[in-house]
C-alpha cells in the first residue's frame, strides 16, 4: 500500500543513537507552496518529530512554530528536546536546519511544544460553531494551477472565498472572515498533525479585507489543541469546518485569529498567527 | 531616583563576555503571584532579554512563552540567543532556568521571539475597541489582600469582574468576556514589556464562565504586537482596555483570546494563551 501523501511529507528517520533528539526529514513536492514547503505542513513536521521521540508524555495540548526562512527543497535535520517533563505535562524545544552552501546548519524553523496527559473535566466549547451550509450544499473550490499544495485539500467555502474582483477597496469588503469546510484529499483520518496543518488553510486574510494580490506569508504560528486523540478519531475523514479572521493589519503585518470545529460542532483546535505582507 | 518596581523586576545583568547571550536576573517580590512571579511580568523579563542584547535587529513583533515549571523566587539565568538575522526580521529562541538543589540548571521558561524593522504600510484594525464606559466612570477594583502583583496595577472592570457568587452554574453565566482599563500603579509611560505583561492581567477565564474558584495558571501565552514604539509612547502613562474571552474549557485546559487597545481605539496586541484548571 502506498503511504499517503501527507505521511510521506512527515517522514522522519532517527539521526542515530548518538543524537535522540534529532531527525533527518525531506521536502515534499505534493505540499510544495511558492517558495517553500506549506507551513501548515511544517508545522505537523515539527509536532511529529514530538510524537515520534521515545520520551514522550501525553497528547499535543500547545505547538507555535516560527517560520525564520524558507526551507529549501531537500534534505532537513529537524531536532525535538524535551527540556523539562513534569508530573503530567512536558515542553519541547524544536528547530529545523538545512545547510548552507559552505555547508554550516542554517536555521529555518524555531518551535516549541508542549504536551500532556489529558483527562475528563468539566468542558464547554464557548465558541460556537458558526451556523453555515452543510459541506454538500457548497461547491468545492477549483485550485487547479495553483499552489500544489492546495491539491492536497478538498475546500469548500462556505463564506469568505478568494476574491475574484481585485478591487483594493477596504470599504467594499465587510470584513476578513473566511470559513472553510476542509479535508485531506485524499481523505485520511484527522489526527494531531493533520489538524495543525489544517490550522494553516487560509489564504492572506489581507486579500480578503483589501483585494490586492500582495505578497504575504506566515512568520509565526499557534496552535492549542483542544481535542483528544479519541476526539480526532470520531472525525475521521469527516470535514473539518475552519474560520478564520484578521484583527490588526499595520506595519507590514497582520494577524489571523482561527477555530476548527468537527462537523458535530466540538472545537478541535483554536490558533492565532502572524502574518507578514507587501505593498 | 528610585527605579519604578516594574523596571527593578526586568532588571538584567550581562553573565559576562564569554556569555554574550545572557543574562542573570532575579524574581521580584512587588510581582509575587501564588507560587511564582506573575506570568506577565516572566513574559516582559523574557522581551528585556531580547531588548538588551547588543545584536538586536528592530523592534517586537511576535513573542511565546511557555511557562514549564514555577519560577522559584531568587536568581534565574535567561539566554536569549538570535539564532536567524535575516534583512529586516530576527528570530529569537529564548530559556529561563535556575539551579536545582543538586546545582543542576533546570528550564523553568521556554520561549521564541520574532522582531522586525517596521515601516509604515496601509492600515486598518479589524476588530474596533468595544464601547464601554471611560475609565474615570468605572470604580477601581480592590484587590487588597490579594496577591502581591495586583497592586502593581490599576484595574477598573468595565465588564466581567471576578465574581462574588461563586454558585458553580455555567448556565447563570452567560459568557467568559472580560474588559479592563489598565495601567500600571505607580504610573510607566507604556512600552513594549509593559504592553506584554498587561496581556496577561486577566484572573482565569474558568471563574466567570463557571464560577468556582478552582486552581488555574497559564502554560502557554503568545503576544502579537502591533503597535510601533511610536505609538506605545503616544499611550504614554494613559489607560489600556484589555478584552480576554475563552473559546474553549476542556481536559484540564482552556485558551483565552484577548485584544489590548488604547484608549484612543489603536489595537496596540493581540494574544492568545492556554491555561490549565484543576477540577
């Protein structure tokens, strides 16, 4: 059987005995974006090599991954340190370096995490989810010719697509909420990292409040995820309804405040980014 | 001149040159919480580290911290190391540790930090400050008897005060927002610290969404800044609104979202935190 798609873009090998905490992964072409890889799938890198490391305790509760330079198309070394395990919680350090041409390990990717064993409490979604069309009511989105990643979803917006009307207009746009029914295609069964990918769906929310087609990208990203592994595995290869909006747009930057719910309506995951953008 | 009590808590020494990227510093009792410094003054210490250090590019844009054990009260050692300089943007890793009773280093605070040379671009915030009463017509809440760092702030509670019923009924309680005007007692003009320790004012959300007075503290806190220095000095020693709402309550954990503007309407941070209770 063929891995899936997203599976063999998280491929991790063990750096050896020598290095624990170390991982030597690849770029992958499916989940190639404009000048690197998707951050949504090099943040579901860094949470993997989390999972994938003998020491760990518990479930993903908290992932932010720093974007400090485009990963180049190749071979990565990706390292995850447990530097402090508590009674039932545990924190991680995690960078991803490449080589220079001089051959010296270069930054690309800061993260850190932080996971937990979880247990029943009192629990309240208090953030409902937005009453929209079923995901069969609303068209899947044409992607064709653009970014290769974005083949690797199935989205239907069931408000706020990509505008067509390259207006520049701030006055004839109400505001920058974009809500996505989202899934792998090929399907595969929702888990922690491809709902933190996930968490990374949206296009520029700046395209959406002043339609120009500006250049844009993620500089920092996190997410908190608010499911349980058994809470995931109810999805399955369910849809995943994503919304996502700007608050402050200045200075060449501006952020993008996101909740992913299950189509049951359980709030899977809340995540809060930071975006840079040109004029 | 007496140096105010925020700026004694923040202060940093250099460790020396052989240790370019720390710093030693020392917890603050006028910013005691329960069984640690409060997280927002934490989270500032971690900025200062990355203000004082010579090699910094810019100014904040993006700061997460991870609080992974209590602070003891004493000295700490904080490394903040630039680990990617790029033209305009820099990204920090940074830790905070102690020696334990054996002398051995342990992390008791992880973080990353981006900051980035700003320059002015179109502009819009997207979430507008919400009307609520001046300041000067809301009382001031007494925190008296409270813990220590309390009275380091003025705080009037335009909505969501802590409540004084604590019946337990989630359906008497109709949402978990907060907002506060905020400043700093004694009176500090404001500034990227300040502005990064206020992010943090809020009690736990799980006391107004369910009002029992469980145990709570925050794991993990992520601030966007959106203001320039320019325009934190136009705030000047004038009052914050700070707006904090969960999103989610579940297994031990919630999240808070929270905007801070001036009260000229500038949205100067957003942010985003996770908080784990104890049933």
């Amino acid at each position: 059987m063929t891995k899936h798609p997203f599976d063999q873009a998280l491929a991790l090998e063990p750096a050896g005995a020598d290095r624990p905490d170390t991982f030597m992964g690849h770029t992958s072409p499916a989940y190639w974006n404009m000048v690197g890889p998707f951050g949504g799938s090099t943040a579901a890198t860094a949470l993997q090599a989390v999972l994938q490391h003998p020491a760990l305790l518990g479930e993903p509760v908290s992932l932010t991954v720093n974007y400090a330079a485009a990963t180049s198309e190749g071979a990565f070394n990706i390292t995850a340190t447990p530097v402090r395990t508590n009674r039932s919680t545990q924190h991680w350090v995690i960078s991803l370096s490449q080589p220079d041409a001089q051959g010296h390990e270069q930054v690309a990717m800061t993260a850190t995490a932080m996971t937990a064993l979880r247990r029943d409490t009192w629990h309240l979604n208090d953030m409902p989810m937005p009453q929209v069309a079923k995901p069969q009511d609303v068209p899947r989105a044409d992607m064709r010719g653009a970014m290769e990643w974005l083949n690797r979803y199935e989205m239907r917006f069931a408000r706020g697509a990509i505008p067509t009307d390259w207006h520049g207009d701030e006055k004839r746009s109400p505001d920058s909420v974009t809500q996505i029914w989202v899934r792998d295609d090929v399907p595969r069964a929702l888990d922690f990292t491809s709902i933190a990918a996930m968490a990374d769906v949206f296009y520029p929310r700046i395209w959406l409040r002043r339609p120009l087609r500006v250049p844009g990208g993620t500089v920092s990203m996190t997410t908190y995820f608010h499911a349980s592994t058994a809470q995931l595995k109810e999805v399955g290869t369910g849809y995943v309804l994503a919304q996502g909006q700007g608050q402050a747009f200045r200075h060449g930057f501006f952020d993008q405040a996101a909740q992913l719910w299950s189509e049951a309506g359980t709030l899977l995951v809340t995540s809060h980014q930071l975006v840079y953008f040109k004029e």
